[in-house]
C-alpha cells in the first residue's frame, strides 16, 4: 500500500496520539 | 507425519507436524479448551498441558514412561469453565474464565505448598465480555457493555495476588477481543461488536484512536497485532462467516492500520488449502504461525510472513479436531478433539 492510501506515515504514533488524546 | 501436498507450488514454503505424544483428558464431559504452562514443584520443573473441561481443569506433566500424569485437578461444581486464558511468561499459575453464554468469572489456579491444596481464588466477577493476559502478569478485561462498560487491567504478584487495577478510558462500542502489540508492550489493541478497532496506551489508559474496519462479517476476532514501521498489521478471524467456496471466505485476514491516520486497508487473506471446503471455527496465532480448526474437521498452519497454509492434519480415525492451541515454547501445536484426547504435535 502506499503512503497515499493509509495517508502520512509517523513512527512516533504512539508517543504523538498519547500527547493528544484526553487523559 | 503430515504436510501440505500440493504438486504444483513447489516453491511455497511446507511445514510439518510430527506427533510426539498424546494424553486422554476429561474421559466424562466435552474437553472446552487446553494449553501449556511452565510449572514449577518441589520435584519437577515442566512443561505441563492444561485440559479444561465444562467441570473441572487439570495439570498434566510428562512422564519418563511417555504417559502424561494428572499433576492437579481443579473442580468446579456452580459455574461451567469455558476457557483457559494463556498469561504469558507466568509459570505455575493458570487463569480461567468460567460462566454460561457469557463469562461471569474469571479465576487462578495454583497449588499452595504451604497447605498441600489446590486454591481457585476469584479475580473477577460481572458480566464480562473479553479477557486477556498481558506480558508482565497484567490481565485486562471489559465488563458490561455499551456506555457502561468498565475496561480494566489489573497487575498481579507471581503469586497471583492483585497488586493494582487501572482503568482503560472504555470505547462506546462493546468489546469483543483484545489483542497485544508485538514489538510495542504499553500499546493495546480490542476489536468491538461494531468492527471498530480500538488503541489503547497500558500506561496512561488513554484511548488513543479508533478506527471502524468496515468489514461486512459481524463478530470478527483480533487474534494478534504486529508493530512495524510506524504501521499496525492486525490478524483477524471470522467465525461467524457464512461459509461458501475458500476464494471468498479466508480463515484468517490481515489488515493493515495507520494509527496516526485512522485509515486502514485489507492487507492479505490466508485461503482455505486447496480442495478443503467450509469456514473457520476456532484457533489461536503464535509467533508468526496461525493455526484453525475448519468446520471439514481439518486443523490448518498458515505462515502469517508467507501467507500459505503449511501444513494441514487431517480428522483421524477416532473423530474431528475442535480445538488448536500452541504450546508456550510455539514449537507444539496442540490439537484437541471433544472426547478429551490430546494430540501433541512438534511443528517444524
């Protein structure tokens, strides 16, 4: 799959949606 | 000795299942569910096989005879078991679901030196939906359902002492599965009712994304996730599938994840092999093995790298399979039929 289909692809998911997210 | 036979692809990767040994478990009611575990005695350190059945679970350790020897039996007598739940990496504890159509409790079983008996302490009661056992002897669970589900993961000491319950903020969806991150141990991952794939962070009980599947199969299973590359590869099953022709209907699914997006797509099927018909009915990933039983009565390996089924075991003599278990060390496929016999397999 390319990057288009899934959109842009970050390694630090993790750590980026945990400083987003509502505790 | 048996493999996948198919003449004309040479070139996929085959597998074999050697048996080494069998145990006949549950000689008076329906075997429910079976495993391994490291158990630790005053005598033996082994790798025993744990049978479950509607009233009782039993311990079963390798004799130097080459029969299997009942270690412990724990008997049940209000509420039927209905399955193991593996926790790994713990050794000389077992955990067990128990209840009707639903599990209502979830209990340890051990066998206390400092008495002689054997204990079946209760770790939960309620209404409970999914269960499972993370590394680092954590157990997660979901209570309830919809807006008043309860999401909880409870620590425990290597004597199966509670240590500590933290809260998971709850989907709106109810639960169906969980499933651990391979390569990301605070990630957690649960598939609901609504095909929506859920992403907890352990730590801080966060919930990070979720994501719906789209699926048209309702009541799909999320059997193991794998981190790699900023992605996540789902593994999932559909039991309840209609069954039809092995093209349209795979035993295992793989979907791949963009948690930072929220957008998914179907990454590869693994088919029925050749000439089998029917749909999946239970099984159980390990590693990078899948194994099923299919409703034919047929146990089938896939190789989740390769995408090919690697070896099939066909229903013998004395009936069909119902149930496929690995073995902790992932070198043994355990393959159970409903009498209680136990057929122990080495897969290499």
């Amino acid at each position: 799959h390319s990057e288009s289909d899934l959109g842009p692809i970050s390694i630090n998911w993790f750590e980026e949606l945990s400083s987003e997210a509502p505790l | 000795k048996v493999a996948v036979e198919d003449p004309v692809e040479d070139s996929q990767r085959k597998g074999s299942l050697q048996m080494t040994s069998t145990l006949k478990s549950c000689s008076a009611s329906c075997l429910v569910d079976m495993g391994t575990v490291w158990w630790e005695a005053a005598d033996f350190t082994a790798l025993c096989v744990v049978t479950a059945c509607e009233a009782s679970v039993s311990l079963w350790r390798h004799l130097e005879s080459g029969h299997w020897g009942s270690v412990h039996t724990w008997h049940f007598t209000k509420v039927p078991v209905i399955q193991i739940v593996p926790l790994p990496g713990v050794q000389s504890l077992v955990c067990v679901a128990l209840g009707g159509l639903e599990i209502s409790e979830i209990r340890f079983l051990f066998y206390s030196s400092e008495d002689g008996c054997v204990k079946q302490p209760l770790v939960k009661t309620g209404n409970i939906n999914a269960v499972l056992g993370l590394k680092n002897r954590r157990l997660v669970s979901s209570c309830g359902s919809l807006q008043d589900q309860e999401v909880e993961v409870l620590s425990f000491s290597e004597t199966g002492r509670s240590k500590e319950r933290q809260a998971l903020m709850p989907p709106e969806e109810t639960v169906l599965a969980f499933a651990e991150v391979d390569g990301m141990q605070e990630a957690l991952i649960a598939l609901t009712t609504t095909d929506c794939l859920v992403v907890w962070n352990l730590t801080t009980g966060q919930l990070l994304r979720k994501v719906p599947l789209g699926f048209s199969y309702p009541g799909s299973v999320c059997h193991k996730v794998y981190s790699d590359s900023g992605l996540l590869f789902v593994v999932l099953s559909h039991p309840h599938a209609k069954e039809s022709n092995s093209c349209v209907n795979p035993a295992f699914q793989v979907v791949v994840l963009n948690p930072k997006t929220a957008r998914s797509a179907r990454l590869m099927s693994l088919s029925l092999p050749l000439g089998i018909t029917g749909r999946y009915l239970e099984g159980e990933v390990k590693g990078a093995s899948a194994a099923a039983v299919l409703t034919s009565g047929n146990i089938a390996v896939w190789d989740l790298f390769w995408g090919q089924c690697t070896a099939l075991l066909p229903p013998d003599s004395e009936g069909s399979w119902s149930l496929a278990r690995w073995s902790v060390t992932d070198t043994c496929l355990l393959a159970g039929q409903k009498d209680g016999s136990v057929y122990i397999y080495s897969y290499t």
